[in-house]
C-alpha cells in the first residue's frame, strides 16, 4: 500500500521546520536578550505574537530575557497627571517627580502586562528591575548640546552589571523580564532600554542580542538610499555611526557595545513584522540587520583568524 503524499502546504511546513534544525542545534541552551519597544509594544496584536515568540524561543530550547523601555506609556501617564515631558538630546528629562512616575509606570504598569502576556502560557516570567538585587549600576549621565554638557536629571549610564539574580532565573527555568531602571549612590536612575539590554547582553555572556525596532533595520543612506544593510562588521558600523540618524544611534550604539564586549551577534530587526524574532533566529536568510566581530566570527568558523589580524595590520 502506497502512502498519500500530504498537500504542498503540509510539505511546506515540514520544509521550514527542518530549515530551522541547524538553527536549534546552535543556539540551544544558550541565553538571547530581546529589547522589547516600539510598536510591538503598543499594538495589541503584536504584544501578543510577541509573547509566543518568547515562548516558542523558551520550548526551542533557548533561554530568553526580556529588557523593556515604555517611553510612549510614560509619556501618556505624565500628561495624565499634567506633568510636562521634556527632551534635550533626544532624551527625556527626569525630575524626581518625573522618576517617580518613570518608576511606577515601568514596574507597575508595563513590567507587569509583559510577564502577564507571557504566563498566559505558563509559569514562566518573572518581573524585576534594573536595580533588584543591584542589576544595574549606573552614574549621572548628561546631554551634549552644541558641544557643552547639559543636566538632564535622573538619567543614568551603567557602569556596572551583576547578573547574578537573572542567571538564578534562568536556571529555575524562568523567563526574566527587566525594565530599564538602575540604582545609584544618589537613588534611582531612568537608563535608556537599549543601552540597558547590550549591557546585560554582555554581562550574561549572551549569544545574541535583538532589538525589536519599528524600522526593517539600518539602511545605507537614508532616506536617499532606502536599501537595508543586512550585515554589518563593527568597524564597518564605526564609519557609519557618526552619519546616522539620532533615532538609530542608540541602538546601532547598543549593538556595537554588545559586540564589543564579547556578544557573537546584535540584531536590529523589524518588531512591526509579527514573529520576526523568529524568522531571524531559526531561518538561513534571518531578518534585519545584524552586527558581527569579523574575527570572532571566523574563529568560530573554524576560519584562520591571521588572515584578518595582517589586514589590520596593514591598513
């Protein structure tokens, strides 16, 4: 008796399900950071594919960790409350009035409705922030504006990363969910969500870092050139960062710190695609644009690194 042959959608599926296999093998057991932002963070729908991509992430066999910002949703509760919000540089302005509201909206509100979205499938998220267990570190961080510094209040950059009470979560077999708040000798600093997430990326010895984003990821010259850069090493990325627009310069910073500081692969990708974290993990082509070390690379190929080291030397 000779079997049916399933339907091309079946056969299909079994296609892109294999595709992913050498994908499982070389990530399983190993940690991915994932900035969450963005439209994926507002838009109801894509708050929900996202959760079920942490999770199909987390039955894969990789350890996700989530490090979320909530700017829009700070935003609406300050003018809720008739609080002015203020930005120089790019970034906003924190009074202590302001960080209070910065602090419970991030932890109160937007931690809480991540880990919520995620338990929908299983006990698995826990929420914290930066500065639990002293996470985050960070000192005063100021403004350049016209080349002289600017306060900006409590807004910090980290210095210093113990990722102890994540690692513990993840062995239990949790999913942590980190919002962007560190301590200080001084109190509480607000830290930006993508400097926040290279920095844990490097502290946790990640294999990746993503950056869920509302752009398809860096482009050449835009908006002259709207064709996406799929590949970038870090001294490729070094060229172009003083030409980039401010909006992109935090991220393609965090990627390249997280690189810099021993993460094989940074990704900046589109969180308006649903399940784009998993089209770039478990797919040949990927997604986005990702930022690579061109020697750890062909090192872990198994590629002759001398090769790059006299081209650096020569140049």
């Amino acid at each position: 008796m000779i079997a049916s042959i399933p339907d091309h959608r079946a056969q299909d599926k079994a296609a892109i399900l294999i595709e992913a296999l050498p994908w499982l093998s070389r990530f399983h057991g190993k940690t991915v950071v994932i900035k969450y932002g963005g439209n994926a963070m507002i838009n109801e729908e894509l708050r929900t594919r996202f959760a079920e991509s942490v999770v199909f992430l987390y039955y894969a066999g990789l350890r996700p960790v989530v490090v979320h910002g909530g700017g829009p949703q700070i935003s609406a509760h300050l003018d809720r409350l008739g609080l002015e919000s203020t930005f120089t540089a790019g970034l906003r302005v924190t009074t202590p009035e302001t960080m209070d509201v910065v602090r419970m909206v991030l932890m109160g509100q937007v931690n809480r409705e991540i880990v919520g979205l995620i338990n929908r499938h299983g006990p698995f998220a826990v929420g914290m922030s930066g500065e639990d267990a002293h996470l985050f570190t960070a000192e005063r961080k100021h403004a350049v504006v016209n080349g002289e510094q600017v306060d900006i209040g409590q807004v910090g950059e980290i210095v210093d990363v113990q990722p102890g009470a994540v690692q513990c979560l993840i062995s239990d077999g949790r999913i942590p969910v980190v919002s962007g708040i560190a301590r200080s000798d001084e109190g509480v600093y607000n830290v930006n969500a993508d400097t926040a997430a290279a920095a844990l990326a490097v502290g946790l010895d990640a294999a990746k870092l993503i950056m869920l984003t509302d752009v398809e990821g860096l482009y050449a010259d835009y908006p002259d050139n709207t064709e996406l850069i799929s590949r970038l090493t870090v001294g490729e990325l070094e060229e172009l960062l003083p030409r980039l627009s401010s909006g992109m310069v935090p991220k393609m910073e965090a990627c390249l710190t997280a690189v810099r500081g021993g993460v094989p692969q940074a990704h900046i990708i589109d969180g308006r695609v649903p399940h784009s974290m998993l089209l770039e993990v478990f797919t040949n082509q990927g997604v986005g644009t990702m930022v690579v070390d061109e020697i750890r690379e062909a090192a872990e190929l198994g590629a002759p690194t001398d090769i790059y080291q006299d081209q650096e030397e020569n140049q």
